[in-house]
C-alpha cells in the first residue's frame, strides 16, 4: 500500500490486508488479558478444560511477546529467517515451471494473504493454506495455471520431504 515493495497493486487490495494484520496483531496482544478472564462460578470438566487452555494460550502470547521484546539476534534471526526462506521455497516452485514470480511486493503480499488460508477450519486442515495461497496469487494477478502449480509443488515438498526424512 505504501509503495516500499515494488509492484502494481491496487491501493485497496493492498491496504485492507494491511489494516486486517494490524486488527489481528492488536486481537493477539490483547489475548492474555481476555484469556484470563475467567467464568463466573462454573466448575464443570468442560469449563475448567477451557479456562485451562485459555491460560496456556495467554502464557505462550506472553512468552512469544518476552521472546520478541529480547532483541536477541537469533530470535530475530530465527523468525525472519524462517519465513524468509519459506517464500524463496515458493518463488522457487514458481521458477520450476517457467514463470517468473511475481513482483515482490505482490508475492509478499500473496503469501501473507494466502498463509491466512490455514486458518479456515477445514477437516485435517487440507486444502485450506493451499486455495488461500492459489486464490491470493491468481487475485493479484498470476494466472490461474501458473500459481496452482506452484504452490502445490511448494506444498508437495514443505510437506512431503520432512515426512519423507521423518
């Protein structure tokens, strides 16, 4: 949306993303003080398995917040280099089958939108980074035969290789 990547996206497919990451970030910081709250007198197994897991939630959102407010080069290292390497993992599947990836700013984009496809609660979660990632590439502009390609080979080999060396 500011134009720091280059790419050709309308400002709108750019900044509502952009707006609903800082709404997710702001929900995700605010997560320890809503896990915490607790129900008023219910004991039952159910509610104490939920208050449970709202505490372990709220205590994993602090720790990761401790971890990235440490500055420790290898946490920043870790966390940047992993999703790093993961989008050149995927602009390389796009230079397998003969196509350019797309412009910078655009894939960026396209990951972060289509990595949100994981989140839709899918039986066993199949299919659901996939069509996100496909639909956020083809959305900004790539044809249709081109991301499919990619992102399944991409997904093929994050996810097949480690099963396969596991």
């Amino acid at each position: 949306a500011t134009g720091f990547l280059p790419a050709e996206v309308a400002l709108a497919a750019a900044a509502v993303p952009a707006v609903g990451a800082l709404a997710v970030l702001g929900g995700v910081a605010l997560l320890p003080r809503l896990a915490t709250q607790r129900a008023s007198g219910d004991t039952g197994r159910l509610s104490r398995l939920i208050a449970s897991g709202r505490e372990h939630l709220a205590s994993g959102v602090r720790d990761a917040g401790r971890l990235l407010g440490s500055g420790h080069p290898l946490v920043m290292a870790g966390a940047v280099g992993y999703m790093g390497l993961d989008v050149l993992a995927l602009a390389a599947t796009f230079a397998a089958f003969g196509g350019g990836a797309p412009a910078l700013g655009v894939f960026v984009l396209a990951y972060a939108v289509g990595q949100l496809g994981g989140l839709v609660p899918l039986p066993g979660g199949i299919g659901g980074t996939d069509g996100g990632l496909v639909l956020a590439f083809v959305a900004f502009g790539t044809p249709l035969g081109l991301a499919a390609a990619a992102v399944i080979a991409y997904r093929v080999f994050q996810l097949g290789v480690p099963a396969l060396l596991g």
